[in-house]
C-alpha cells in the first residue's frame, strides 16, 4: 500500500538551515501526488462491494442528541486570558517551562551562559503575549521591534532584547535525553513537540462538544527548510511546509482534533492514507450520529462503510478513479446546468451533479433527489438559479469549517522564519489556540462578542501583563536613582545654628550634584549645612 508518492532528497532532521534556504532546484525534486486512490483495500473487496441500484429507497438517518458548546461557562469577572488559559493550561505552561530550563542546562554544561534565569509561566505568559503583539506589527526581523526609531513599546518595555533572545534560544518541548535516535525505524519524527500535541489535543476535546456536522480537512503550516515530513502542494496558497490534517465544528470552525503529517513512513495499519486520516481525527467523536463533511482526497466506500458502521455518516465529492461505484458513475455524461443522476445502495447515494462540469458526490445522510436550489454566477452573465440534489446544499454550506480555521490561523499569526524545524509548528500550535480560544469568547452568554483583533489585542495586554503566583514577569530595565535618607528636621529639639570653619553645600537650597549655594552655618541637631537667612526655618518647618 502506498501513501502520498513524495521526492524528497535523504536530509537531516534537525532543520539546520532556515525556513528560506532552499533554491528552485530543489522545489523542483519535492513533489506531491494527490493520486492516493489506487491504495484502496486489496484483501477487502468483497466487504465493500455494493449493489447499485436507480431505485429510489428511504436513507435512514437516527437522530442527534448531543448537546454541543462550550463545556465550561466562565463568569462575566473572567477576561480574555481565562479563555486562552482553557486552550494553554496550567500543564501546557509548565510543560514548556521545565523543558526550556532543563534544555538550558544542558547547553551551559557545555557553554556557561551566567545571563540565564529560568523561565517561569508567568514570563512564559508574556513572552507569549509578545508574539501576539509581534503578530499585530509585523517587522522584518525580531532586532528591529527594540530599535529606538522603528521599535515596538509594548515588548521593548517589558523585555530586554537580550531575555527575550534568550528565551527563544533556550525553548523547548521535550526532553531530548529520552527521545529515540532518529535513525531508528520506531523514531517519532514529531518527537520534539509531542508532547505539546498531545496536551492541545486533550484541551480542545476537553473544552468543546460540537454540534451534529464536522468538517475534515487539510491545512498546510509554512515551512521551506530541510526536513523530511516537509510537503509540496501546488494548490494551496502556502505551497511548501507540514500537512495538517483538521477536524473542526463546521459552525464555528472550532478545532476538535489535528494532527501532522509525518510521510509514508509514519504509517502504522494497512489502511489507505486518507482512511486513517479520517479515522484517526473521529477517535472520540464515533457512535453519536455526527455527519462527516470532507474532500474528495477523503472520501471513499471503505471509509464512509466503516463511518456508518460507527453510528456516523459523512458527505463529500468524489474522485472519478474511486473503488466499487458503479461503472455509469465514472463515465462522462451529457448534462444540462441543473440536472443530476444518482445511484442507491441504502444509505450510500452516489451522485453527478452538472455545474459548469459534473460534479460527483458520495454521501450517506440524504435523500438523492430534492427541491433545493443554488445560485450560480456565471463570468459575464446573471447570477444563475440552478436546481440540485440535498447533498450539494448539505456540502456547500458545511464543507467550509476547515477554511475558516485556517483563515483565521493565518491573520494575524505569530509565526517567524527560524533554523529549528519544529518552531514553525510550535507558532502553528499558538494560533490554533489562539483561534480556538477566541471562538470559546464568542460562544460565552456572559461575554460579548469581540473581533478577531479586538480579541487577540485584549488578549496581548492581558498576557503581557500578567503574573504566576506572587512572581512578577520580568520588566524592563530601569534606573533606579539614590535617594539621601530623610532626616528627622520637623520634630521637637533644639534646632540651633552654629557657625563652623567649614563651608559646604546647603542640604535645602542646592540642587543635587551642584556646587553651591554654600554656607558655614549649620544646625546642631541635625548636623547639615543651611543657608542662615533662607534656608534655615523652611528647613525645619516643611515636611
């Protein structure tokens, strides 16, 4: 069984070479074949072998009762940070605290950094905050935001340029003593941010139960260094980088589960690729009567009989080249605008739908023939009202939850050019949580709601200024000036002038680190020099 047939050249792991070091002879050798269909079960026919019929016979669709939203209600006292806290808890901070300080060690083993201090959550918080506020004002590189000209307040006052650098040098996620040697065949290829995954995926599970229909798809986190799982996908707009496979509440766009995309090797069962996929993202969603919209990279008869078998039905579009349709279905047909065809077998519904050209559908939640109706525009002419089947509506308005995550993702993103494979999914990871967060904002009935930017500005603020215990996060510098003592002159004694030979400054009138006025006259309780004529009673009569 294959995966995605991918040329890449044997490279490193590490990710030695920055995000924009690669040359057009090497985009020449990467690339991605969306021909995954010949990789349908060999051993199974016969499980997934239909009997199509033109009969039209009842799609039987059991009823959903989840109760979907948010999973905790947080009060109108709460702001924008205890939304983002939901997303990167108390154990994602001190995952990456104690990862970072331990990987800092290790490095001053071998070269002593005496600048160093270890990172704390209520830091870790605000350096997070930067980023977010580095999002808002992009710049071409991180030096310019604590330039005196072109630099950015907000982080350049709460971080010196030095700490922040230092943070970024020292972040980790994993402990790279217990990792397995990468040239191991049992090597996780995703082993430096594992463990960051795996809290993410438990807190968006944990935060939000979705409504009946869920959108999978594929998103794609910008990456054009060295690094073996990196993808060509002429596409997408971002065409170099990770594969990310998403599956989001198709209302909202909320993120329930993700994962990455490690190559053919990562493969772990006999399943086609986007089987697995699909499979892998529902863990957790299965026998609730959900419906599954998606692609037609997904959606195939051995996935969508293993979803029905789950108590869960999906909808999507078709490669022609599929496995067990019926011959009819992959032949060209001679359509008008509007009209379709459809084939049954039970709940399965295959159907072409003619648009500007024939569309194919597979689903096995609706009824083959309807009422419904699309509007179409056509270059130069009217909007067009076309008539269509269920599925086409049902596709139309629900496949789109995975775009607008990953629109939202793209907005205003922290993410940053870096020599370290793994950085760009770590600022990936941030504005999932970010995106997720703001969309539990908006389903608050004690919270207003806020835009994208509103939100993320509110949120940078609140980051940035926050504390972890009684540990402040650490300001900028700041020149403390000496103060003299007060002196005990207002009180009862005997406040009495003396003439000495001495001549000095005087304590009241000259200002500080100036040469004059001077006098030889000073008071024997408190033992300064005054001016006897102006200086003397004010002294002693002015708190």
């Amino acid at each position: 069984m294959q995966a995605l047939n991918i040329s890449l050249r044997r490279i490193p792991l590490d990710g030695s070479v920055s995000d924009d070091d690669i040359g057009s002879d090497e985009e020449e050798k990467v690339e991605e074949d969306h021909n995954d269909d010949n990789i349908d079960e060999k051993n199974t026919a016969e499980e997934y072998e239909l009997k199509w019929s033109k009969q039209r016979s009842q799609v039987t669709v059991a009823d959903f009762i989840q109760a979907s939203g948010p999973t905790k209600v947080l009060s109108s006292q709460q702001n924008v940070k205890s939304f983002f806290e939901l997303m990167f808890s108390k154990k994602v901070l001190y995952l990456i605290c104690s990862q970072t300080n331990i990987y800092a060690q290790q490095c001053i083993l071998l070269k002593p950094d005496p600048a160093w201090k270890p990172l704390l959550p209520g830091e870790l918080k605000a350096w997070i905050g930067c980023l977010l506020a580095m999002g808002l004002n992009k710049k071409p590189n991180l030096k310019m935001y604590w330039d005196k000209i072109w630099g950015l307040s907000i982080v350049a006052d709460r971080f010196t340029r030095d700490r922040f650098f230092a943070i970024k040098k020292y972040l980790h996620l994993a402990d790279n003593s217990t990792m397995v040697d990468s040239k191991s065949s049992n090597a996780d290829r995703l082993a430096k941010v594992r463990p960051l995954m795996n809290l993410l995926q438990e807190n968006f599970r944990a935060q939000y139960n979705p409504g009946r229909y869920l959108t999978a798809d594929e998103d794609i986190c910008k990456f054009k260094g060295r690094n073996l799982m990196k993808q060509y996908m002429k596409a997408k707009i971002i065409k170099w980088g990770y594969r990310i496979w998403k599956l989001c509440d198709a209302s909202n766009a909320y993120v329930l589960n993700f994962d990455v995309y490690t190559g053919k090797e990562g493969k772990k069962n006999d399943k086609s690729l986007h089987h697995s996929v699909v499979m892998g993202l529902m863990e957790g969603y299965l026998d609730k009567n959900h419906v599954v919209v998606m692609d037609n990279f997904f959606t195939s008869i051995p996935l969508f009989a293993d979803l029905l078998n789950s108590s869960t039905y999906a909808c999507g579009t078709v490669r022609i080249n599929r496995k067990y349709f019926p011959e009819d279905f992959k032949i060209a047909k001679d359509l008008n605008p509007g009209e379709s065809e459809f084939w049954q077998s039970g709940n399965f519904v295959a159907t072409i739908w003619q648009d500007k050209r024939a569309v194919r559908f597979l689903s096995t939640c609706c009824k083959p023939e309807g009422k419904d109706v699309v509007e179409r525009k056509r270059k130069n002419q009217e909007t067009l009202s076309l008539s269509c089947p269920p599925v086409v509506v049902l596709y139309n308005q629900y496949m789109g939850g995975v775009d607008r995550s990953d629109r939202m993702v793209r907005t205003y993103s922290v993410s940053r050019p870096s020599k370290k494979w793994w950085f760009r999914l770590f600022y990936y990871f941030v504005d999932m949580a970010v995106a997720n967060s703001f969309i539990l904002h908006n389903n608050s009935p004690k919270h207003d709601e806020l835009s994208e930017l509103d939100y993320i500005k509110k949120l940078s603020l609140a980051l940035i200024g926050s504390f972890s215990g009684d540990e402040k996060v650490q300001p900028g510098p700041q020149r403390k000036r000496k103060r003299t003592p007060a002196i005990p002159r207002v009180v009862a004694g005997n406040h009495w002038p003396k003439l000495t030979k001495k001549t000095q400054r005087c304590i009241h009138c000259a200002r500080p680190g100036s040469k004059g006025p001077r006098s030889k006259y000073i008071c024997e309780a408190c033992d300064v020099h005054l001016c006897i004529e102006k200086c003397f009673k004010k002294y002693h009569t002015q708190s």
